[in-house]
C-alpha cells in the first residue's frame, strides 16, 4: 500500500527490564478490557470519580472550559457535568483494553451503530469519505468497532512518548488492517488512499497552536487546525460528523453518523473551520458530560489576550 505506516513490530530493545513495568501496566490494561463491560463501567466511574477527587490541575482546566464554553449553565450544573465527566474518564481509561484483540463478534455486541446506512452507501459506491470524529471520551472503542465492523479506514497518528504503550496502541489500532499515517508524513499519499476509497479517520479539536486560526468554538476564539476543508477540496470528499456516546448502566457504546456537511468546502478557510467547530458544538449540547473536556482546547490566545487557564505548578528541582 502506498501510504506509509508505522511498524507494529517489537524492538528487541523493548525488552530491557527497564521497560518491563510499562510491559505490566499494558498488560493490566489487556487484562481490565477482558472483564464484562458492566462492570468495568462500574469500576470505571468510581475510579473517575476518585480521580476528580485527586486530579488537581485537570479539574481546573476542566472547570475552566466548562465555564467558557456553557455560560449559561449554573454552576452547580456545571460541577455536576464536571463529576459525571470524570466518571466517563474512569470507564474510558479502565475499558482502554477492550478492543485490543477484540473478536468482530465482542465488538458487535457492545457497539450499535445510528445512521450507519448512510455511510455504507458512500463507501459501496467507492465515495472518497473524511469520517470527523471529535475528542468525546468513547472514541477509541468506537474506532475499534469502525475499523472491524465498517471499514478498515486510514488514520493519522502522533507517537506517544513511552514507546512500549506506543507499540500497544499502533498495534490495537492496526489489527483490522488500518493504515497510519505520521503527522510529518506526504499527506499526498494520504489524499491518494482517500480517493481509492478509503475512510479517513480525522480528529480535528484540539489547540492548533500558533499555526491554527482562531474562530470561534462555543463562543470564544480557539485555535483551530484549518485542515478540514483543504483535505475535502483535495479529495472531493464528503465528510460525515460522528461521534461516539457510550450508553448508561454498562449498556456499551453507540456510535453515531450524523449527515454530511453541506455546502462543504466553502473554499474560505476560516468559514470551513467555523463551520466545523459548529457542528461539534452541537453535539456537544446533547452530551457534555461525555467531551474531553480535561484539554487545553484554550491554550492558544489571540494576540495581547491573556491565558484563560491557571499556570502550571512547576517542580522544585533537585538540589
């Protein structure tokens, strides 16, 4: 296949002992993602919610873009979403290893799909497919389920600094045969496998740094990565908003395919990418307990506008 990806061997280095607890915690992760999905959605959100207890500096981030981005909401309401979000955190973190090595028939069960005809048709008839999946908290079991159960699709990638759960995470995510792409990458090839037919898996929230555009996002300017409309304009792609819900009392996950964007690409970047934030914004609406509401989705101002966060506690360094 063109496309470059990213090896899912083992390095023989990785085997030093002093990797092997990193080795353990995949390990137990594995192991937590073999227990029935009841009660690791009971385990999980007490585990989030003694987690929104300890985690100081995430529950101020947390509170902050609750504020920014529900201000209507009291703040007591906001706290509530607050709790429940941690609750989600600790299922999401506790189910991680459900869909490493996840038989179809698991997937099947634990995953429903909404709308799911729609993009079946584009993909039958050999449409170039932009899926948008935003950071909501299920999205890695839901993209486990699309890649074995929908389609392999294409994904761009950004390694993770301990490479033992680096190599865990490429192979989970490889194992129905999707592609990776390096963020550092020929997007070329990208837009190539795209038109072969090819979903592309794209995240699109999160801070775009002093290279993104700022519009708006609930109402506040946000650094956004303007790559959207480019990709769609080079691809003649459609692009279908999902998102994925996980569902009350350890009932599993629902994945959920909203309908294409319309008039999409505009041709105006900050137009596209307002449009975009929008359509997140909406389903943000409908389930914000479930938003990955600990980033720093703020974290970039406009020019001569202060951090709309508290400074990062620094480690004393030793003497």
């Amino acid at each position: 296949m063109p496309t470059s990806t990213s090896s899912s061997r083992t390095d023989p280095a990785l085997l030093h002992p002093r990797y092997w607890p990193s080795w353990l915690a995949v390990a137990v992760v594995f192991a937590l993602g073999r227990l029935p999905f009841v009660l690791i959605w009971a385990l999980g959100g007490l585990v989030g919610r003694v987690g929104y207890l300890l985690a100081g500096s995430r529950r101020l981030v947390a509170r902050r873009n609750l504020a920014l981005c529900l201000p209507t909401l009291s703040r007591f309401q906001r706290e509530r979403i607050m709790i429940a979000h941690f609750g989600w955190l600790g299922v999401a973190a506790l189910g991680q290893g459900v869909g490493w090595g996840a038989s179809r028939e698991r997937l099947a069960r634990l995953v429903r799909f909404r709308n799911r005809d729609m993009i079946d048709t584009y993909i039958a008839e050999g449409r170039p497919v932009i899926v948008l999946v935003p950071h909501f908290i299920g999205l890695e079991l839901g993209g486990a389920a699309f890649t074995a159960l929908v389609h392999s699709g294409v994904y761009m990638y950004q390694k993770i600094r301990n490479p033992v759960v680096d190599l865990q995470v490429r192979r989970a995510r490889q194992q129905y045969g999707s592609v990776s792409v390096e963020r550092q990458d020929d997007l070329r090839a990208l837009v190539r496998e795209m038109k072969r037919g090819t979903p592309f898996f794209y995240l699109p929230d999160q801070d775009g740094g002093r290279r993104g555009l700022f519009v708006p996002f609930c109402g506040v300017p946000a650094s956004t990565v303007p790559m959207l409309g480019r990709f769609a304009s080079m691809a003649k792609a459609v692009v279908i908003p999902t998102f994925a819900r996980f569902l009350p009392c350890g009932r599993g996950l629902e994945l959920i395919f909203d309908p294409p964007l319309e008039d999409f690409p505009s041709g105006a970047p900050e137009t596209d990418t307002a449009h975009m934030n929008a359509v997140i914004e909406a389903r943000i609406a409908t389930m914000p307990e479930q938003y990955f509401w600990v980033h720093r989705r703020f974290k970039t101002r406009p020019p001569g506008e202060e951090s709309v966060y508290p400074p990062k506690r620094r480690r004393k360094k030793r003497a």
